[in-house]
C-alpha cells in the first residue's frame, strides 16, 4: 500500500452499494467478503494479497482487521469502522440511545464535517495525548438490554450458543493461560466496547491481531458450524467484540492510554441511492416492477423472458422492488438462475411515490418507471414491460432496435383508440370528459390523440429521458392533478411526438378484441392478426388477469409459464404466498390434537383403509 499524507489508515467496511461514504487521505472505504461477492463496489477489497476474505461469512468485518494487518505496512495508526457507524472525532455530546448510539439521518458532507471525519482531524485527536494507544466508542452496559452481564448478554442473543463460549474459553486457557482471568472478569462485567470499531498505535494493533486471529483460528478448528443457520456462522464475528474487551482488560488498563468518543449511527441508507452497474457482455437489459402481492406474475413473466431471448444473449434483469419479501427474492434468484444466464437485480423503490393518490387496480409499483433515468444511471437503454405480461418474442429484437432520435419506442393504445371513437368518459376525478376530449384538452394532446401509446412495454432511450428531466416534471403532474390511467397518461403527455411506434404484436391487451368494433376496419384487422400471434401479452384490466378470471383471453400462455414457476400451487389454491413460519398451523384445538395423536398411533393397514373407505363414500 502506497503511504498517503495520513499516518492513520481508518478502514470503513462495506459489503453493499450504500451511501455516500467517508473518504480521505485516513478513511479507506474497503469492500468486505470482496471474494464471496458477484458485485464489484469499486472500492479497495480484502481478498487481495494475504486475506481470509473467504471467511467473511463467519469471521464478519475482522477480513478488513486482517487484511490491514497483513498488507497496510505504512500506518502508525489502524483503525476499524463501518458504513453506517462510526466514532465522533469532534469530542462532541449528544443525545445518545437505548444503544449507545447518537443517530444522524444521513452521512452527507456536513454531517462528515460535524463529526470530524476527516484526516486533519483524526491526526489532530491523535497528536492531543501523549501516550496515547487507542482511541474507543464509549462503554455501553447491558442492562440497557435487561442483562445482568455480558456473558448472559451472549448468551441470550439470538443466533449465539453458550457452548461456543466454553470453547472459546477453553481456548484461550490453551493458547494464554493468563488472560483466562481476563475472560471470566470481562464477562461477569455489565458494560464494554461494542460493534468492533476503535484506531490502535501500530505496535498494539499489531500485538491485538496476532492474539485475536490465534484465539479465533483455533476456536474455528474445534467448532462445527455445519448446522448453524447463517446467522449463527457469524460466530466469530461475535466472539470478537468480546475478545476486544478481553484484550482492552488487560492491555489498556491504563486510562492515559486511551481516549473515548461516542458512537454513532446513520440511520438513512436511501439518501445517496447507488445505480445498479450494467454488466458486460452482450446483454439485453430488461426492466419490470413488482410489489410483494405481484411476485407469482413477476416469477411468470420473467420465465416467459428466459424461454424466449436469443440464447447467445445474457439477460440483465431489473426488478423495480416495491417490498418484496426476502424468502420471495431468494427464491426468484433460484428460479432465475433454473432458467438461464444473466444477472438479477432488485431495486429497492417502496419508499417512492407514496404521496401520489391511486384508484382501481392500480398500486404504486406503476409509476416507478417514471424513475428509470435516475435509478439506472448506468444503462443508457432499457426495455421495460410491465409484469402483468408474458412475453413470446425475442426482447434482444427490441433492445437492439434504432429508435431513430426518439426517446421512447411503443406501441398504439387500440383501447384509448376505441374509447376515443365511441366517447367512453373518463373517470370524474380526471375531469370526466368523454376520452377524445380527455386527451386533447386534459392530457394536452390536441389533435394527436391516436399517438397515445399504451405503456406496458417501451423502450426507453435513458440518457434522453434524463436529458428531458422526465422524472421531475412527471412526479409534478402526478402530485398536482389527477389522472385517467396515472403515470401512462403523464407518460404521453411528456413524450408526445419524441414516440417510435412498435408493432401491435409487441403489446396485445388480451381483451382488444372486445373493443375491435369500435376500430376502423383496417386497424380491427391488424388488431385481430396481433392477437391471433402475440409477441407479448398484457393482461391489463382487473377481470382480463388470468389470476382475477380463469376464463380471461389468451390465459393458457399464462398457466403455461406460471406452472415453470414456484408458485403454481399457491394461484391456483389462492393460498398466501409467505413462507410459513414454524409454528404456523400449530394453533389447532385441543380435539384436532387428541385426533391426530390417535391418528398417528394407527397401523398403516388401518389408515388405509379409512382413506379406501373415504374414497367409497366420496364416489371417486
């Protein structure tokens, strides 16, 4: 490592896209687990050199102790914090939590100047007393958390098993016997240094790792973590916060050896949202959203997208997430992986657009797109498609299409065109003029109503949208004045004349042959050879989604990509979709339970033959 103009290396770990984080000559923003990661953060990593980056899953942020350890040869001062919780280099005074934490909304540069995180004045604290060691976050007691010590601490957290404890006693007793005394006074203590940050001088961080790195390694061969729940591999990580006090007992007894400051936490990691990469290759980037009540449909759609892209292409697969539960995105990255090559990312966006009223079907997943120039600054075009659909042409033919200088490619809204033709009103919250004059004079269309496009599928030229500012302006409108069909109708107020238009095939409403006889006859005719061989089919429409009406148009392509999927069972049941807890379903009665003991004491020929019985009744 090349020496910089601070004697103090700070190293802040991360192990995700976050917010802006600290970054100066002191501060090293350094990604933890960099070897277990698909995702490069562009950030200094701790699988370079000597590392144990490959145990970040058990060891937790000690890969970036180890790391500065074994490679930073230069500072005289080491120090450990994390993105979102740091000391206080001010010497400051706050408000301070249940946990021991002053709480900031978000690490913005003057909240980075208010807590001196800067290099001028860490070397500046540094330089202050003679002597000096280490510097520390304030003890934290835990009878803030209703425990007598920090053993029983340990011990009733979730994901820690007391006799990993034993171990690690035992191991110590092994490896130095005299700081076994250490131990036992440490963990009878009810306060200590918490969450592993502090800065050492380089001959004790340097004494620190090798007592700390021998203990763990050796409690790490002695314990058998195969069926320890992810969580609980974090095992070493714990002991380390630990065996931090253990080693300041007997080590920083002194307290002119050391200073303290308060911790801090950040508590916002939405305000400097981080784009997504685009990856490399030859990829066909695709964009949908979904919600946690969509994810069958979206796991439907996305098959329906693998099984039909040209097969020498890689999908880049963005899913605008509007709280999706956890157990549900694993299983999606599961079903992804089952069905292709490609990337899948989930964009947090359930925090947007929550002040925009909605009406009918519509949730806020919808105006997401809205955001798409922002949220993906690092694609310069997308194809998004609504995840009511399911797609049998080759999105690759679209991504790859000249949109001839306009910003967004579509397809002609035949529903809007019919309405249009016969006066069906629009709704009286916008206006409730017939639909003709609804987009001349409230969408401001004039004359050009039938270049209204339906917005299930378009694809979008991002670096003209943000050059258009699209997002600002569309938020305006829709927070201002309410709207027909919401943030599609604002789409084409914002994009008329800059709209390419697709052919029908690419977004077949799969009721358009309701509203055919309103049409005149060659567009009726065109209408009817879309649908007769669909590129994509929109299910738009609370009665057209195959979920709502079994019998909806076009609702076998449907069936066939969801039986591809996870859930099948749980549509065509109507069950949730949540992953049932442990407990779930065991809150039965009292004659439920005494059956079912019964039950189970049967012989296997008895229990076949009440089901025999059963069967003879039922008349199967």
């Amino acid at each position: 490592m090349s020496t910089t103009s601070s004697h103090a290396h700070i190293y802040v770990c991360q192990h995700k896209p976050v917010p802006a984080t600290v970054s100066d000559s002191c501060f090293h923003p350094i990604q933890v687990g960099a070897a277990r990661s698909l995702v490069d953060l562009g950030l200094m990593r701790d699988d370079t050199g000597d590392n144990i980056s490959l145990k970040n899953g058990t060891f937790c942020e000690l890969t970036a102790v180890y790391w500065a350890w074994k490679n930073d040869r230069d500072a005289k001062w080491v120090g450990l914090m994390h993105y979102r919780r740091f000391l206080d280099f001010s010497g400051a005074t706050h408000e301070i939590d249940v946990h021991g934490c002053a709480n900031y909304d978000r690490l913005d540069e003057v909240t980075i100047g208010a807590l001196g995180l800067t290099a001028s004045r860490v070397e500046a604290l540094l330089a202050s007393k003679p002597g000096l060691l280490a510097v520390l976050p304030q003890k934290w007691s835990v009878r803030n958390a209703s425990n007598r010590t920090l053993r029983e601490h340990y011990v009733r957290a979730d994901h820690h098993y007391e006799p990993d404890l034993d171990v690690l006693r035992s191991v110590i007793g092994d490896l130095y016997p005299a700081d076994v005394t250490h131990f036992d006074a440490v963990m009878d203590s009810h306060d200590g240094y918490f969450t592993n940050i502090f800065v050492l001088r380089r001959d004790l961080f340097d004494e620190y790792c090798e007592w700390v790195f021998s203990i763990l390694f050796e409690v790490e061969r002695r314990l058998d973590l195969t069926n320890y729940s992810v969580a609980a591999q974090r095992v070493f990580g714990y002991m380390s916060e630990r065996l931090f006090n253990i080693f300041a007992h007997k080590r920083l007894a002194d307290p002119a050896t050391y200073v303290e400051l308060e911790r801090v936490f950040v508590r916002d990691e939405r305000s400097a949202y981080r784009a997504p990469a685009r990856p490399a290759g030859n990829v066909v980037s695709v964009v949908t959203a979904s919600d946690g009540n969509f994810v069958p449909h979206l796991a439907t759609f996305m098959t329906s997208v693998q099984a039909n892209l040209d097969p020498r292409r890689e999908l880049d697969l963005v899913v605008l997430d509007g709280g999706i539960p956890a157990d549900q995105r694993a299983l999606l990255e599961r079903q992804f992986r089952l069905n292709g090559r490609g990337s899948l990312t989930f964009v947090a966006c359930s925090h947007m657009f929550s002040d925009i009223p909605l009406h009918a079907h519509f949730s806020a997943a919808t105006f997401y797109r809205l955001s798409l120039g922002e949220l993906l600054a690092n694609h310069d075009r997308v194809v998004y498609v609504d995840a009511d659909t399911v797609v049998l042409g080759d999105l690759s033919s679209l991504y790859d299409m000249n949109l001839d200088g306009r910003a967004v490619g579509a397809v002609p809204d035949i529903i809007m065109r019919s309405f249009a033709a016969t006066g069906v009103p629009a709704l009286k919250e916008a206006g409730g003029a017939r639909a003709g004059d609804y987009l001349r004079d409230w969408l401001g269309m004039g004359d050009r109503g039938d270049d209204y496009f339906q917005a299930g599928l378009i694809v979008m030229d991002l670096k003209a949208l943000r050059e258009m500012n699209l997002r600002e302006s569309a938020n305006a409108d829709l927070t201002s004045k309410r709207y027909w069909f919401l943030d599609q109708d604002v789409l084409n107020k914002h994009l008329l004349g800059r709209v390419k238009f697709l052919d029908l095939g690419w977004n077949v409403v799969n009721v358009s042959m309701d509203v055919v006889s309103g049409l005149h006859r060659n567009l009726a005719e065109k209408v009817r050879e879309a649908f007769a061989n669909p590129q994509m089919i929109h299910y738009a429409g609370f009665e057209a989604k195959p979920w709502n009406n079994a019998d909806a148009p076009l609702a076998y392509f449907y069936w066939y990509y969801l039986r591809r999927t996870f859930w099948y069972e749980a549509v065509i049941e109507r069950r949730p979709i949540a992953v049932p807890t442990l407990d779930a379903g065991m809150n039965r009665s009292l004659f439920y339970r005494f059956s079912r003991k019964i039950w189970r004491q049967l012989p296997n020929f008895v229990q076949r033959r009440l089901f025999w019985a059963r069967d003879v009744m039922m008349g199967r």
